[in-house]
C-alpha cells in the first residue's frame, strides 16, 4: 500500500530547514518507509513518511495534526499516535465510490486542481495552478496567461446572466464572452484581500465580498470597468480564512454571503446588513449552502437544514463533537445527497437522500467538491480531478482496509453486523468501518482450514448458514460455530435455501442434496442435474407446489416427492441448465444460465429475449415488486417487473459503469439484501454494495452544440470555416463548396462516452440517421441551394434532448444553375420548339439521347482511364529489376517476380472492359504491385495488410481504389522517406460499410510537395470521378477521407486514407 503521512504547518519551510530521515516499518504489511522530519533548529515544523519504491504521484496525503501538536509531543508519544494512524487509515480505504480520475494525460492543463463550475450549456470549468481547463465530457480546451487570462490560480468561477464566463483572482477579474477574455485589475485600494467571492450580473458588472486581515468584510462593485465601494463591516473576532474549511458561502438564490468567526460564530450578511441566524449554536463544525437556498450546517455532531428562518435536524449525533470544527465540509446534491468530508483526511461520510442512512467511506484528500447538475460528484484535488456519478454503488476492495480477497458470501448477522465469507481466509465481521476475523471457524479433521462458498444465507433470527468445501453447512451465531448436519461430512456444498413452508434447510452440494431440519438430516438424495448434464447443484428454489428444484450450469432436476425427474420431460421440455433459480412474489420462477434467462409460469418456459442478457447470468434477486436484478458474467441487469407482469414487456436497465458500478463477474449466488435494503454482490475483483433507491436513469438529457464546420478544400484536406459559434444561424458556400463536414457535441458529464447522436440535413435528407456515438457528420456533392443541419442527442439512457442544434447554410449555385438563367433556357427552348415544330422536337430527342450516350460513354472512358494509374515507369523499371537478377543469376528471384509482373498485367488486360473488381481480386493485385515494389527499392519499406474474418471477399467493389492509394502512399510518403518506411492495409466492416484503410507513416503530404515526388494528381481526379459516376446512381455514396497523422509531439507521422463502401452499394449503369 502506498502511502503519505504529512504534518503540514500554515506557512512554507525557508532555505534554512533540516531534514533528518531514518527507514521505519509500515504495519502490517512489509513496505519500508522513511520518516523524514522537516524543521527548524528549535522545533519540528512537518513529518513526512515516504515509501521507499514509490514515485511522488502515486503518493496519497494525510494531514494528522499541526506543529503545535508536534512541538508538546515527547518521541514515545509521537510514535504511538503515528502508528495509530497509520492504522487507522489502513481501515479508512475499505468503503469507497467508484472515481474516474483526470490528468493531464486526459487533457486537463495542469493535475493540481483547486475549484470546478458548470456553465448553462453544460461545460465544466476547472482552475489549476497553470491556468483554466474547459471540459465537455470527451474533450479539455485549455486557457492560459497566454490566451488573456489575468492569472493562473483562479479562486473562483461562475457566470453571469448573459452566459459570460468570470474568473476570480487575487489581483482582480477575467470574463470570457466565448471569443476573448476582458480582464479587471484591482486598483491598489482593493488588491491583495484576505478572502473574496464575486457575484456578476452581467457583462460589465460584479460584486465582490472581501475579506480583509483587519476582520473586516468589504462589498466592493465592478461597474463599467470601475471598483467602487458599497459598504464596509469590521469584526470584532477573527474571521476563518481561505485556509480554514468553513470559509464563506454566497447563496445566489437568496443573495446572503454566509460566515463564521473562529469562535464558531455564523453570520449572514445581505444588502449591506449583517445579523446571525436565529438558532442557537453549540459547536459549529462546517456549513453548506444547499441547491434551493437552504442552508446546511453541522452543529454539535448534529446535521441540520435552515431555511425561511426555521432550523430542522436532519441527524442526531451523526458526527463526533470533539471534531475540530476546521474539519469538515459539505455538498449537497439536487436530489438531497450529501457528502460530508474531513478537509484533511482521505475520509467522509454519504448520507442518503431519503433513507438519511450513514456510509463511512475513503475520499480524496479534496480542496474542492461541487456537485454538477447531473448529480455527478467533482473533487479537486493535488493530484488531478476526480469524479463519481453515482452514490448508488459502495466499493469494498480487497487488501485495503482489511478485507480479504475471493469474498462468495455476504452476509448479515445479528446487530446489523455484516459478514464476508472468503473462500481461502474464513469468515471477517464487518462492523464500525473496519473488518476483523471471526475465530473458531472449525478446521478439517486433517488440520486444514476450511474454505467458505457462495450460496451462504441468514435465518430470520441472523443467524448465518455457511457453505464449505468439506462440511454441508456450517452455522454461526454470532458467538459459536456448528457443523450441521453432523452425520455427513466430505461433501462441498454450493447453495443453502432454507424452505417456505417447514424452515428446513436445503442444501446443493456436489452429486448430491440433503434437507436439514431442527439440526438433523431428513434426506438425502444423490443427483446430478439433467441426468449427468452437471455434477453440482448451484441453483436452488423450491416452486408453490413444493417441489424442489436442482440446477446445474447444464441442467436440471426436480426432486418431487421421493421422485427425481430429470429435464427435459413432457412435462418440463426445458432442456437447458439452471444455476441460478429464483422464486418471485408472483410464486413464478426466474432460471439464469448459460443461454441467459428464462420465466416459467407453471405453464410454459418463455426465455427473456435481449442482447443484455445474452450472457451467463449467475445470481438473481427481487427487490420489493417492482425490480428483478439480474448478475451476468458482464455485469448487472435489471428488469421492471410491473412493466413484466403488466403487459409481458421486457424493459431492462444495463448497470455498468455508466451507473457507477465498475465490478468485474459478479459472483455466483451472490446477490443478499440487508436489513436496511441495500444490496452487497460479491465480485471478482471487490464487494460491491448497491443503494437500489439510488438507481435511476438519467433524467438529464445532453446539450447539443455544433462545435465546428468543415469545407472539402482544393488540396483535398478539410478547411475550417471561420466564424462558427452556437449563435451563427446562417452560412454562406460557393457552388464548389459541396462537400461540408460538421463536428458537433452532445454535453453529458454524467456519462459522457454513452451519449447518441442523430442527425438531419433538411433539403437533402429524407429522415434522421440512425443514432451513433460519431460526433462529426460529412456530407458530399451536395448541390446548390437552401438547407438547415439539425443534430439532436440522448444520453447513455436514451433519453433525447428536447432542443435541437441548427445550422443553415446556402450552397450559392454557379451562373448556369441560377434560376433567372434557366427560366431563359426554357423560354428559348420554347420558342425553338414553336418554330421548329415536330421536326426541332424529333432533332432534341435525338440530340439529348446522342448526349446522354455520349455522356456514359465518356464516363467509362474517364473510369478506364484509371489503368494509367499503373505507371509505365514502374513497369519498365521492375523489368529491369528482374533483368538485374537474372544477370546476377538470382534466377529463382527473377522467376517470382516476373510472375508477379505477369500477374499484373494479366489483371489489367483480364479486367480491361470492367469498372469494377472483387475485393479479392483488388487485394490480389495490391499485393502483387507493393510486393514488386519492395523488390525494386530493396524493402525500402514493409507491408502489412490486416482482413478482418468477417470480410467477405467476394465483395464488388471499385477498381483499382485500393491499388491508386496504395501506389501514392509508396510514391509520395514512403520512398521519399530515409527511415524504414510502413504501408498497412486493413479491410474491416463498421455497421453498414465496407471499410478500406490505407495508412502509411511516410513523410506526409506537406512535405511530398515541398519536396517535390513525382505526380500529376490524376489518379485522385480519376477516383473523384469515378466515384462521381457511381454515386449518381445510388442514394448511398461512395467517400474517402484523408488524414494527415501525427505523434504525440505533433510531429509529422504519416497519412490515411479511409474509404467507405456501402455494404449494399450498386454499380448499374444508365
């Protein structure tokens, strides 16, 4: 475990400090630490403890307590705390929510995070010590000095009315429009504040509270650029300062500035005037205003709620009293969750919002915690910023804090005590945050230990029932253990159930099944589910009828009566496994397996048909009426039962990170609810505990914008267009424009990775797209006239955005596609045809025939033009390749090659008449030219060509698509190149397309034309062409994308190109 102790003090060490260290042991596991003492001759200002073998980022900080302390400390007393705490915050790690954490591996500018805000449309703003990070969910846009800011360390960020964007700092104030920041220097009379907090208005006004070091409170007014005082307020007791956690709060609801004095004093200041609240206070310990106005406050161990000057406890003693009240902090989220950390301790406390249950929990060392609109929990910390999105989902992982690995079992003894069943390390109680091992856990007769499976319950007294690898069963009962039934041993059991109607216990075990009542046995039956199909009994129910069922993973039996009947029967033709059963409140049974789930009635098996449970599902348990979760090797799903039983609907709730849950295989039989009605699942890598209260999709939906527009240059690269914001409604494209590329986003902070999108191009769009996780839109030969792009978003639930992103354009038509211009045509053609008569329309008819034979005519000669591609020069030089060989008598060389020559041309006559090829065929070819290549330039460069399984090589495609970039990826990128050069082919499907990627890392397009490689173009102008032709008889287009690549240092990598074919794309001709 990697570890910090550090005893911070108020002000930094100076030049002068003595470091003296010495290797110490961390209890209890074996990593070697320095102790290291930061101080001045006369007395130790901090301690730090260092492990050895760690670097500084993976490093995780405690405050323990201050200089003061240290300096009244003997050495005997010292230690003794140190390894108390030590210990202590081994166990704090053991309870923690699942945290997405980001650095500036991520994007973000700098990983020292110190506050975070979230705008109207969604993005959040993060300040760190080099400047301001915007994020959207996917992407970070970073602002520094450089970029106008008046700072780096920002203390606060909020916007104004008008969506302008402020930031605070010790020397003034910064507003970003969107477009450029504006800054506001204090005069000298304002500088240099203790403490502020700004409120602005809009975008030339803004108040700020000061804090001076005199205690005094100063409202000051930013108005048209000018500071101004309002009032001024001077304390006569010490105000907490920015360094103190009750630092003050600014409700913008009720405009009140909250504050408190350093004797635990809470004041309100509003409209120039500043009183205390009503209620009496006994010890303040932290204060929070809350998401509607109200305010939180802990008070004598007590939470409380004040609004409209009344004061309700929301809880009694919750908190330790003797907590100093610099301790602790609080968030609050809309739906009334509430977050209570210790500032500097890696520890907190969830309250529920309706059941106000308490989980102590690990929590970053935070300098910030905010809770967005979406119910997602940010925390600003040293080491980057951390984010949860849900409280539903209580890690407890192993190693850290106690708990032991391979935890089957979870359950609840008496006094609410939870136990963990480990499948190696016996059985620990869970109680008061911390784990400890139950002893007297009886051993084999041979002195081994005993092993704990999965399957293990309570009774109604919480008394547990254990499963093992060598006795039936074992109770506990809180004090004593009792191997039951006496009379068998040697035989594992896998799943206990204890029996609706006489309280007996059934037991799955392995080959066989016993029945367990008043400590004895009073049956036994040998069976192996489905007649053999499996050896152990995993799954268990007993149905109304009294029956009991015997799943396997491959089978099952039913004991009824003395009779073992075997499935597949008449009665039961369900010939499919059962290891995980259960009995609902409608009295049907759930049967999870390898094939996924199924519902039987006592009438008919019905197999629950969807792609989230397609998967072994391996536990299963209601929760009241209205919930079936459902354990799959994958994850969690759960399934509406009042939708089921209602109308038979199958309406399920994927439970994955998305949701917060981040656990690898649920276990088998895993699922148990407490008392309190949480659900503890037993996983692969951690115990998981779940808030089913606190699960629900998503109400949010995403905020869609479109972030960029593209146009398809005459270099054949994609060229920004200027001037895009959310607030231009109107663009303007040249007639060559036609070819337009939209990047736009969709802002889910919640689960940003899940969002869908859909999109329309009115004017050239039937309908919407089908929904995708792209996030740009590109769009080709569009033709002159009106249109508007309209793009829409759903979260990871599915739930759609109401409002909708809109952008219009106008492709101008050239002169000859103009309206004035064709009406003039076609008065003359009318007036031709009145003079012409029969004769001028007979002479048309022929003429447009005649035009459009020529026309097609023209377009194949352009297609079979395409041959040209294949450089004379090529073929001259690979023979005197071959002649060079032949003459070296490398005759077995000259043999292969010229056979690949001949293939070549063989192709290219076989192929004359044709427009197109099989991709079989096409990569025939490919390989024959690069291969030939390789030989002529000395393997200059390699090949790599990737097909993906499903590929179908029979697959029509264009001819020579592959072959025309290929050679221009060789000729321009690679033999330029001094380095070993790469070409990589890979041909792959993505949802309706046939996709072929030519990807090499040569020397780029830039640089093929600065260094000027031989190349006329055409083979480009040939494919558009080509690509022209068949596209026009198809709604579906044929397109390409090429990109220029980059490394990470941004420099030249190399170039892809990306063609895509529709799967049901048509090549007929007119």
């Amino acid at each position: 475990m990697q570890l910090v102790v550090i005893l911070l003090f108020n002000y930094p060490l100076s030049k002068h400090t003595l470091q003296l260290s010495c290797p110490i042991h961390q209890y209890p596991t074996k990593e070697k630490f320095y102790l290291v003492f930061f101080c001045y001759w006369d007395q130790i200002k901090q301690i730090i403890l260092l492990p050895m073998s760690t670097s500084e980022q993976d490093r995780i900080i405690f405050y323990i307590c201050s200089h003061q302390t240290i300096a009244c400390m003997n050495k005997v007393k010292f230690l003794t705390i140190l390894v108390a705490t030590l210990f202590s915050c081994v166990l704090m790690n053991a309870q923690q929510l699942s945290w997405k954490r980001y650095t500036v591996n991520d994007g973000l500018i700098q990983s020292q995070t110190n506050t975070v805000y979230q705008d109207s449309k969604g993005y959040l703003w993060i300040s760190t010590k080099l400047g301001i990070s915007r994020f959207d969910g996917i992407h970070f846009v970073n602002y520094t000095e450089k970029d106008g800011l008046l700072g780096r360390w920002s203390s606060q960020i909020t916007e104004d009315a008008e969506g302008n964007i402020w930031f605070l700092y010790q020397d003034g104030l910064s507003r970003f429009d969107g477009k450029a920041f504006v800054n506001f220097p204090y005069d000298a009379p304002y500088s240099k504040p203790y403490f502020q907090i700004m409120m602005p208005y809009s975008s030339d006004s803004a108040i700020i509270f000061q804090l001076l070091e005199n205690n005094t409170l100063r409202e000051v007014v930013l108005t048209n650029d000018h500071y101004s005082f309002i009032s001024q307020i001077r304390f006569s007791t010490r105000l907490t300062n920015f360094f103190d956690i009750m630092e003050p709060r600014y409700d913008p609801l009720s405009n009140t500035l909250w504050l408190a004095d350093n004797t635990g004093t809470l004041y309100s200041y509003k409209s120039g005037s500043i009183q205390k609240p009503r209620f009496k206070l006994s010890h303040l310990q932290g204060f929070q205003t809350g998401p509607y106005g109200n305010l939180y406050y802990l008070d004598d161990g007590s939470l409380y709620s004040y609004q409209d000057e009344h004061a309700e406890k929301l809880l009694s003693d919750a908190f330790s009293p003797y907590v100093d009240n610099k301790k602790l902090d609080l968030a609050i989220d809309k739906k009334g969750n509430i977050i209570v950390y210790y500032h500097d301790q890696i520890k907190a406390k969830v309250i529920a919002a309706k059941t106000r249950q308490i989980t102590d929990i690990s929590f970053p060392l935070s300098i910030n915690v905010f809770f967005d609109r979406e119910g997602n929990l940010w925390c600003c910390t040293e080491n980057g910023l951390y984010r949860t999105n849900s409280m539903a989902f209580i890690n407890y992982m192993p190693e850290k804090g106690g708990m032991n690995q391979n935890i089957w079992s979870v359950l609840e003894g008496k006094n609410e005590v939870m136990y963990f069943a480990s499948y190696f390390n016996g059985l620990q109680r869970f109680a008061n945050g911390s784990f400890s091992m139950v002893k007297g856990l009886p051993e084999l007769p041979m002195g081994q230990p005993t092993y704990l499976a999965m399957g293990s319950i309570t009774d109604a007294e919480k008394n547990i029932y254990l499963t093992t690898n060598y006795y039936p069963m074992i109770k506990y009962d809180g004090s004593d253990f009792t191997i039951l039934p006496k009379e068998k041993e040697q035989i594992p059991s896998f799943i206990i159930r204890q029996s609706r109607y006489d309280s007996s216990f059934l037991i799955g075990a392995q080959r066989c099944f016993f029945r367990v009542h008043h400590n004895k046995l009073i049956d036994s039956v040998p069976v192996q589910p489905g007649n053999g199909k499996s050896t152990v009994v995993t799954g268990l129910e007993e149905d109304k009828y009294k029956r009991i069922w015997l799943g396997g993973f491959n089978g099952i039996s039913v004991l009824i009566g003395d009779s073992l009947i075997a499935f597949p029967t008449t009665e039961f033709p369900f010939e499919y496994g059962g290891n995980a059963l259960l009995r609902d409140f409608h009295d049907n049974l759930w049967i999870g397996n390898l094939s996924g789930l199924f519902f039987y009635d006592y009438h008919t098996f019905k197999k629950i048909e969807n792609p989230l449970l397609n998967e072994l599902v391996v536990t299963l348990i209601t929760v009241g009426d209205s919930a079936l979760y459902i354990g799959t090797i994958k994850g969690i799903v759960v399934l509406d039962l009042k939708r089921f039983y209602k109308d038979q609907s199958v309406q399920l709730t994927a439970i994955g990170p998305d949701k917060g849950f981040d656990a690898i295989e649920p276990g088998q039989n895993g699922f148990f609810q407490d008392s309190k009605g949480f659900l503890w699942l037993p996983n692969n890598d951690r115990v998981v505990r779940i808030d089913p209260a606190q699960i629900q999709a998503n109400p949010n939906a995403p905020r869609v914008y479109i972030t960029e527009v593209f146009r398809f240059g005459d270099q054949m690269n994609w060229l920004k267009v200027a001037g895009i914001d959310e607030d231009s409604t109107k663009l303007m494209f040249e007639h060559r424009d036609k070819n337009l590329r939209f990047e736009f986003i969709g802002i889910s902070q919640y689960y940003p990775e899940g969002v869908s999108y859909s999109y329309m191009l009115e004017g050239f769009d039937a309908s919407w797209s089908l929904p995708g996780k792209e996030r740009n839109a590109v769009y080709t030969n569009l033709p002159p006239g009106d249109y508007r792009f309209l793009v829409k978003a759903a979260n990871s639930d599915g739930l759609w955005s109401d409002n909708k992103a809109i952008m219009g354009f106008t492709i101008v038509p050239a002169i000859y596609q103009r309206l004035w211009f064709q009406i003039m045509g076609i008065v003359l053609a009318m007036l031709l045809l009145f003079l012409s008569g029969a004769l001028v329309m007979y002479n048309i008819r022929r003429k447009q025939k005649r035009e459009a034979e020529i026309a097609l005519k023209m377009s194949e000669l352009r297609l079979h033009s395409i041959h040209n591609q294949i450089d004379p020069h090529f073929t001259y030089n690979a023979i005197n390749s071959i002649a060079a060989a032949l003459l070296s008598e490398d005759r077995q060389t000259a043999y292969i090659y010229f056979v690949k020559l001949s293939k070549l041309m063989r192709a290219i006559l076989k192929q004359n008449n044709q427009l197109t090829t099989t991709l079989e065929e096409e990569i025939d070819f490919v390989n024959s030219y690069v291969q030939i290549q390789q030989y002529r330039f000395k393997n200059q460069f390699d090949f790599e060509l990737k097909m993906e399984d499903e590929v179908n090589l029979k697959t029509i495609i264009p001819k020579m698509c592959i072959q025309t970039f290929a050679e221009n990826a060789i000729k321009h990128g690679l033999l330029p190149k001094k380095e070993m050069g790469k070409l990589f082919i890979h041909v792959f499907y993505d949802q309706d397309k046939l996709c072929l990627l030519i990807q090499d890392n040569g020397i780029g397009r830039k640089k093929a034309v600065q260094v000027k490689t031989a190349g006329t173009s055409n083979g480009l102008r040939i494919i558009d062409g080509y690509f022209d032709y068949f596209n026009h008889f198809n709604s579906k287009k044929l397109s390409y994308k090429i990109t220029d690549l980059f490394d990470a240092e941004r420099q030249v990598a190399g170039t892809s190109i990306l063609i895509l074919i529709p799967i049901d794309f048509t090549y007929q001709k007119l």
